[in-house]
C-alpha cells in the first residue's frame, strides 16, 4: 500500500484482506511476486486459548489464490480509491479547528472559518 495515498499497490495489500492471521508468506520476501507466493501449511487458531504454541497450530483451510484473481480485485480496489479522490479532495478543517475559527472570529471580527471553508469549496467544486 502506498503509505502517503492510502492506495493498494501490491497483491500482498489484497492478500491481507482476504483472511486473518499469517496465512500466507513469500518464498523469497525481497521479491513479493505471485510465483513467489506461498500458503502455510500450518496457522494459529485464534479462537486457542492454552499455552503450548504447537497445540495452537491447525492445518490452513485457505488455498493459494488465483493470480487474475489476485490482480483483478487489485485493479477494483484500485479503481475504487480512484473513484473517491473528490471526497479526499473536499476535506475541510478538523471540527476542532473549524470551532478555534470561528471562536477567533468572533473575538477578532475576522472571516477565517468563512474563508477556509469557502476555499475548499472553490477548490474543489461539486461534480
């Protein structure tokens, strides 16, 4: 995932929604590739609750995804995001400072909060 967009990049971003746990891993980790994608036999059973790891282990029943499986959720999770970026686009202040706005407004005589609202507005007209 891309840190600063919050965008899927990766399978592994599809990967980690698809089931909890470590389920699957990569046999080479430098090189996150769907040859190189591999499913454990063995998970943690969350619902466990004893002390010895070993007897927390139960056999994975998830199997190995498809690759155009793996890459068309990518590209729907993908096209997803992309449908949004109005509403990232069209993010006014924080309820906090919107209220410091409008509280300095009025001690000063000032337009802040109408001005920075009616930027983001300007900014970022309705579709």
């Amino acid at each position: 995932m891309n840190y600063k967009t919050g965008r899927a990049d990766h399978i592994e971003d599809i990967l980690i929604d698809l089931h909890t746990g470590q389920w699957f891993g990569w046999s080479d980790p430098a090189n996150k590739v769907y040859a190189n994608l591999i499913i454990h036999p063995k998970i943690w059973d969350e619902s466990y609750k004893g002390n010895i790891h070993e007897d927390g282990l139960i056999d994975n029943p998830y199997s190995k995804p498809t690759e155009k499986s793996l890459t068309d959720a990518l590209a729907q999770q993908q096209s997803d995001f992309d449908a949004l970026q109005y509403q990232r686009d069209r993010r006014y202040p924080s309820i906090g400072d919107q209220l410091d706005m409008q509280y300095w407004d009025q001690v000063n005589g000032t337009t802040t909060w109408k001005d920075a609202v009616a930027k983001v507005k300007a900014d970022n007209p309705k579709k």
